[in-house]
C-alpha cells in the first residue's frame, strides 16, 4: 500500500455512504471531549479524492470541536469504488461492532465479491468480442446458444 500523508482543510473531505449506513455517527462524549483536547491523534484515511474511508467518527469530532484542518493518510493504491468499500470495512474489524453490523459488513463484503467477479465476465468477454473482432452485443446474439436467450 503506499500512502501519503497531508495536513488538508477538513472541509475538502467527503463521507462515503457506506460508513454512515453501517456506522452511523453516535459519537461518545468522551471521545469528543478528547479530540476538544488532544486533536486527531490517528490520520483520517482517504483516497486520493479526498474521500473518507476510515475515521468518519474522528472527521465528525473534529467538525464539532471546531477543528479546521487535520492531518490525513491519501491511500494510493485505491482507485475503485469496491477497493474503497472494502478497505472501508477492513478499517473497522477489528474495533467492536454488534452483530448486525458485523451480519451487514459482511453481505456487502459478499457483493463485492460479486461485482467482482461480474467485472472480470465483463473483461473476458470484452475481449473474446475484440479477437474475433466483433462487438459485444454481437458475439452474444450470434452465440451458438442465441435461441435461448430470445
């Protein structure tokens, strides 16, 4: 993994979806309190579009104690969206979660599995299509099995 760390106005920060759906944002008041006091002591992470995929919590805390800009850690390495969900869960394993989050995390674990798996299909026909110099759509219709998709 490579990183890069930056000092960046929270402001240009973005949440991801998926952290409020599993996550939400109940912050203890002790741990505001502490970031009041001590600042961000762990680099938020993003990708290198400056989205948030670990320390949603902590970028909540620092909005709410006025905090202005922070250091953060720019992933390198996660240029898709089902890289970014995934490190988003892989971030929170190991911290203590109920079971129905650790039942959500892991059915949109399984999804991106799949998505996955449909984009190498994807790929691999889209590559069949271009050897026999064909489009898409045609090495489908003309597919020995054609009758049973129309």
């Amino acid at each position: 993994m490579n990183y890069v760390l930056n000092r960046v106005q929270l402001s240009d920060l973005s949440r991801h979806p998926l952290s409020i759906e599993l996550y939400g944002y109940d912050l203890d008041r002790g741990f505001l309190a502490s970031v009041k006091r001590h600042g961000i002591l762990t680099p938020i992470q993003v990708t290198q579009d400056l989205i948030i995929f670990d320390g949603h919590k902590r970028y909540q805390a620092a909005l709410d104690a006025g905090i202005k800009e922070a250091r953060v850690l720019v992933r390198l390495d996660l240029n898709d969206e089902l890289a970014i969900r995934e490190a988003l869960i892989e971030c929170n394993r190991y911290r203590d979660r109920s079971a129905d989050i650790k039942l959500h995390e892991r059915q949109v674990l399984q999804n991106i599995a799949t998505d996955r798996t449909r984009e190498r299909e994807l790929a691999g026909e889209r590559r069949e299509a271009l050897a026999v110099g064909t489009t898409e759509r045609e090495t489908a219709r003309f597919s020995q099995y054609w009758w049973d998709i129309e």
